[in-house]
C-alpha cells in the first residue's frame, strides 16, 4: 500500500482501487457470500481493513461499484430467466439464486473491465496486455509462479497480491503485500516498473525479490535495479539508488524514508525452495516466518524464549517440521490442546 502520494498522485487511483477490490471479492462467492458485509469478506478481510484504513472514503467507493455490478447482474439474470427458462425442469429452476448471481457476476465483471481473473486452481497461463490490472493473488501457504506475455515471470510467496498493469507503453505492477520474485524479459521499449507502499523498482533483463509486509525489503539478485523511495515531503525530490546484485535494501516499518543497503544473506534467497538456513537467527523471526506459510501457528507459552538464536536448516513451509525443530532445540513439548496452534511449552 502506498504510505506517501507523490506529487504527481493519479486522481482515479482510488477508483480503480475500488473497482479491483470488488472484482476480486465478488469472484469469491464461496467465500464471500455477501460483498457487503464489511465484516465477513473471508480471506481478503485484512488487506481490505488496511486499504481501507488509509483512507475510509474508500468503503463508499467500494460499494457504489458492488452496487452497480450487482445491479447489473440482476438484470442479466432477469433477461436471461425469460422465455426458454420457464420450461426447464424443476430441478433447474431451484438452483440457488447466489449461484445465478456468482455467473452473472463474473460475466458482468468480465466485459466491463476486460480483466482477466487468474483462478488459483488453474493450470498456468500467459497474462497478456490489458487495460485494467489484473489480480493475482495467493492463499496462505501457497507459493506459485504466474507467466507474463513478455516472457517474464513472477514466483508469488504466501499470501501476496500483485496487480499486473501491462500494456503496448510499460509494464507495471503493484505488489499490495506479500513477497515475489521478479524475473524480468528485457523489453527497452517498455519500461518493467514495481511499486508498493511507495517504493518504486525499475528493472532490467535480471531477477530481483520484493517483500511488503511490516516493513518493505527489495533484494537484487541478477542484475541491477534502481530503486525510488518514498517522499514524506512533495516540494523534495525523491531518494533514488541502484542496487547491484546481491544488495539487500531494508525499510523498516515506521522508518520510512530512512533505509539501509546490505549484502544479502544467503538465506534470502532460499524462500522459493522451502527449506532456509538460519544462521544464528532470533526463535521468533523462524517463528513468524513458519506461522505466514500456515493456518496452523506455533506459540511459545515463554514468549522470552524466542530471543534464544538457532542455527539450524529449516523447512520452513511445513509448520509440524517446524514445530518439531524447535522443541528439539529449546527442550520443550508440543501442546496440541487448542485448535490450530502447536504450543511450545515445558515438560511437567
């Protein structure tokens, strides 16, 4: 999410914002039976309640366009329920009407924004040029990589979203939150531009990581990049640098624009295999890292413990290996007393 709006801020931003916000909702009927229902929007309630902290005029902007897709899908129901659909059988005619609704929907949403809504159960496929973005996004514990027409590619950590913008001028993306890995097909004639929660990256033929999540983290990893950082103040120009391979630039939340640059660790690169090396890495940073790939989260009952360092390679996807590590390290047992939680707790 961006924290600081340049001057040059594009006024339908939130607007399109919104228009992808319901799209992505709506699609999600089983989950989301009611698009309304601020409350209840199953797994993307918390990047929803963030986006719409930032700024509260956007839940009007939301529902105004649930309003006019809803509206426009009950008429397309209503067209099509006409005629040939009154001598259908009985067992037709008592299909639920959410699920009219979810098709219609989709259609609706479909030739309205032209975009192109990529199902997390589908095979892969190329993301080609669209005028709006395109949403892709991954669950909790999933890690998939997406195919862009160029013949970039995008691998997507654990519950990231990013927004694809391509067409004949640039290629843009908007990583919401989470993390990805860039690998970028060099293309002179249309720029490869990342941004997210004000950072901006500008690529090359290469490879680069970026992570939005407390803070904000770009790691160069083939190649260059050159990075724009956010401004807190319009009248300033903004900081920009370039990474070399193998730099590591760290924005911690709350220290914007204050930044670091630092040779990467080799463990950086190791969340697309599964298993990391932690070289003398703090319980608690092995914890969270393990709890964002599950929906199943590991506790420590002495929570003075996760200052305790562990040098150790680790599956990190695999909260039960994990866990399992952990006690052995720590010299504790697994309490599973509690739904969804490992408890690291002491002998009795």
């Amino acid at each position: 999410m961006m924290t600081d709006l340049p001057a040059d801020h594009d006024p339908h931003e939130g607007s399109r914002d919104a228009h992808e916000w319901a799209m992505l909702i709506m699609a999600d009927a089983d989950a989301v039976p009611d698009p309304r229902n601020l409350d209840r929007l199953g797994p993307h309630q918390r990047a929803f309640d963030v986006w719409i902290a930032e700024n509260p005029s956007r839940k009007l902007a939301y529902l105004r366009v649930v309003d006019t897709v809803q509206q426009a899908s009950q008429a397309a129901v209503q067209t099509h329920s006409r005629g040939p659909l009154l001598h259908q059988t009985r067992k037709v005619e008592s299909r639920p009407p959410r699920l009219l609704l979810a098709a219609s929907v989709a259609l609706c949403l479909l030739a309205a924004t032209g975009l192109l809504w990529r199902s997390t159960d589908a095979p892969p496929s190329l993301i080609g040029q669209s005028e709006a973005r395109t949403p892709l996004e991954t669950r909790v514990g999933e890690v998939r990589t997406e195919r862009l027409e160029d013949g970039s590619s995008i691998l997507l950590d654990t519950d990231t979203l990013v927004l694809i913008g391509y067409t004949a001028e640039r290629r843009t993306i908007e990583l919401k939150r989470g993390r990805a890995r860039f690998t970028v097909a060099s293309q002179t004639a249309r720029p490869f531009l990342v941004h997210g929660r004000g950072i901006e990256v500008t690529a090359g033929v290469g490879q680069f990581d970026m992570t939005i999540r407390k803070g904000a983290r770009v790691h160069a990893i083939e190649g260059e990049v050159n990075v724009t950082l956010p401004r807190t103040d319009p009248r300033q120009l903004p900081k920009a640098l370039t990474l070399h391979s193998g730099q590591l630039l760290t924005l911690k939340a709350g220290q914007i624009p204050d930044f670091s640059v630092n040779p990467a660790k080799r463990s950086e690169q190791q969340w697309v295999s599964g298993v990391k090396s932690y070289d003398y890495v703090p319980v608690s940073d092995v914890i969270a890292e393990a709890n964002s790939y599950s929906e199943t989260k590991i506790v420590l009952a002495q929570p003075t413990l996760g200052a305790r360092e562990i040098f150790a390679d680790i599956e990190i996807r695999n909260i039960e290996r994990v866990a399992q590590a952990l006690s052995g390290f720590l010299n504790l047992k697994i309490e599973r007393t509690q739904k969804n939680i490992l408890l690291l707790t002491a002998e009795k």
